[in-house]
C-alpha cells in the first residue's frame, strides 16, 4: 500500500507541475518525454527495492573473529568470537546492500517494507547480546563493576529504530559498534585497562533465557496470523497471583492481515542474527558445553534456525488457512522457531545440571 500511495502522489505532483510551468505542449512530445523519463525512474527505483530487499548472505564466525583479531594484531582468547560476531552482525545491518533502511525517507527504501522488519529483528537480537555482554558476561560477580566502553555501547544500540536525523539511528549504532570495538581490543590485555568475558554456564543460561522469551513471543505472533481461541493462562500456577487489569478466562488472537508479513520478516532476521551469535557462543562457551555434553544440543537448535531462512519461492507471504488449499508461511515458520525454543529450553536445562 505504502509503494501504490508513493506511486500515485509522484504522478499526480508531475501533473501539477506540467499544467502550471506549461511544459506538456499540445503535441504532448514534452508529456511523453517526461513520461518516459519517470517510467524509467520508476523501473530504477523498483529495481533497486528489490535488490536491497534481499537478506545478507551469512559470514563465517570463525574467519570474521579471526579477521578482526588479526587486524588489531591480537590473540583469541574467551570472549573474541562472541564480540566479533556482534560487530560483524551490526556492521551487516549498517553496509549491506541499501544500507540501513529502516528509517529511510526516500525511494527506495520508504516503500519498502520486508527489509525494515528484518532489520528490526536483527537489532533486537543485537541488543539482547549486548544487555547480556553489559550485565553479566563481562562481571565476575554481581558486586562486580560494569565494563566502560559496553556501558557505553548498549544504551547506543537501543536508541529508537526509525529516527533519520538528530540523531540519526544508523549513527548511534555506529557508536555502539565503536564501543564494542574497544570492548574487544581490551580483551586479551592483562591488568589495568584490560576487559574480561566470563565464560560461564550461569552466564550462558542468563542470555539463553532472553533469547527463549524472544522466540516465545515470535512463535505466538506467527501463529496468530490464521486467528485463535486462547485460554488465559497469565496467572496460572500461582493461586495468589494477581495482576493489574482483569482478562477474560478466553480471547479471540489474531494478527492483522497487514502485519502479517511485517511478522514474518520481523522472525527471519531474528532468526539469521540468532544463527550467528549460537555459533559464536558455541566457541567461547567449548568447555562448558562440553563438559555438560550439551554441543550437540546447540547445534540442533542452530540446525532448526537455519530452516527458518529457506529461500521463499511465493512473490508474497501467502496467509492461507492452517489446513487449507494454500500454504501459510507463518504457519511454516512458527514450527521451525518452536521447534527452536523447545530444544533451547532443554538446553537450559542441561546447563543448569551441576
């Protein structure tokens, strides 16, 4: 709706344009030259929204850590592969092809619509990992003192999305990346002035546990698309829970049919972001998965997120039924995202084992 909107304000301001400077003659050559040149625009334009709609292809975590460690001539130690995987995550979201594009004002990117919401998925992974790197992996204790360039990096990257100027959002996570950047150059220093990453198993779970709210919650709005009769279940488990408003015991849950989409990519960049970071903690985190002899339990759980970023042969994303003649792909991609939460929550579960 935003490209058909964008599309009929630009002819009709054309129109006025021509009428007033006299410009189409009546001979209409002037029209059609002019005609030409905005159909042309117009393909341009159309071309490039779907170039930059494309999603980045995935960078290998080991060579990304081993890249930026080596230009800062530095050894890898606890902690690189973590750090450098945010970096080159965040970095993604900012150069790849169209930039960040979530803010955009102007054509192409103010038409569009999938890639903003992939963006935005990939953002709210991001700022969960540097919550996690601020909070705890990089403490001791809980006595312990913050890091100072991380307590600088995260409130940078949870600035507002969609803000183009004073500041502008791609310039503030440009900061938390500079941030973080000198976060991971202190890692591997000895002393004062030196930064630490504590790999943990309770430091694991306390990330692990932010990333299975978030997949939760993606799971239950990809599977509102086709609409559901949902007991409340708020307070369950508790008799003397109370809660601020009162709920009805049932509710009808149902995603708009204009979010739908928004939904969808909103989960697969959730999802690629998520397929990195895994595989980084995968490195850092070696001895306590192994020791708990949970790697394998990781790698599934990687294996059903790389599901979710299958290619997508549909021109758009078709909302059928659960059990109709067309295909549901929020339906598909629920599955894949549950299946994901079900084995990190077993993961949990193993870490928390002594």
């Amino acid at each position: 709706m935003r490209f058909v909107d964008t599309i009929k304000d630009f002819f009709s301001n054309l129109s006025d344009s021509l009428a007033l400077s006299g410009i189409a003659g009546d001979d209409g050559r002037n029209w059609r030259w002019l005609s030409t040149l905005a159909v042309i625009y117009l393909i341009v334009i159309i071309g490039l929204g779907i170039w930059w709609s494309l999603p980045p292809a995935p960078f290998d975590i080991r060579e990304n850590a081993q890249a930026r460690s080596a230009a800062n001539d530095q050894a890898i130690v606890p902690g690189t592969a973590t750090t450098a995987t945010l970096i080159g995550v965040i970095d993604t979201l900012l150069n790849k092809p169209g930039g960040y594009t979530h803010n955009d004002l102007f054509p192409p990117g103010v038409v569009m619509d999938n890639m903003p919401q992939w963006e935005y998925g990939v953002l709210i992974q991001s700022r969960d990992l540097a919550r996690a790197l601020r909070e705890v992996l990089s403490r001791s204790q809980s006595q312990s003192s913050e890091d100072v360039d991380l307590t600088l990096a995260e409130p940078r990257i949870n600035f507002q999305s969609d803000n183009w100027v004073l500041p502008a959002s791609e310039s503030e996570y440009l900061d938390a990346q500079r941030y973080l950047q000198a976060y991971f150059e202190r890692l591997p220093l000895r002393g004062d002035g030196s930064s630490q990453f504590y790999a943990r198993a309770d430091n694991l779970n306390f990330w692990l546990s932010m990333v299975e709210k978030r997949l939760g919650s993606l799971s239950q709005r990809l599977s509102a698309s086709v609409g559901q009769r949902r007991l409340n279940t708020d307070l369950a488990g508790d008799p003397d829970a109370t809660q601020s408003t009162a709920e009805p015991t049932e509710m009808e849950v149902r995603t708009p049919w204009s979010k739908v989409d928004d939904i969808f990519y909103e989960s697969r960049g959730a999802a690629w972001a998520l397929i990195h970071f895994l595989k980084a903690a995968e490195i850092d985190f070696a001895q306590v998965l192994e020791k708990k002899n949970a790697v394998v339990s990781l790698r599934q759980i990687v294996r059903e997120l790389e599901a979710t970023q299958g290619f997508i042969w549909s021109p758009m994303i078709l909302n059928g039924s659960g059990f109709g003649l067309w295909a549901n792909h929020s339906l598909v991609m629920a599955s894949y995202i549950s299946r994901a939460n079900a084995a990190l929550i077993d993961l949990s579960g193993l870490l928390e084992q002594g």
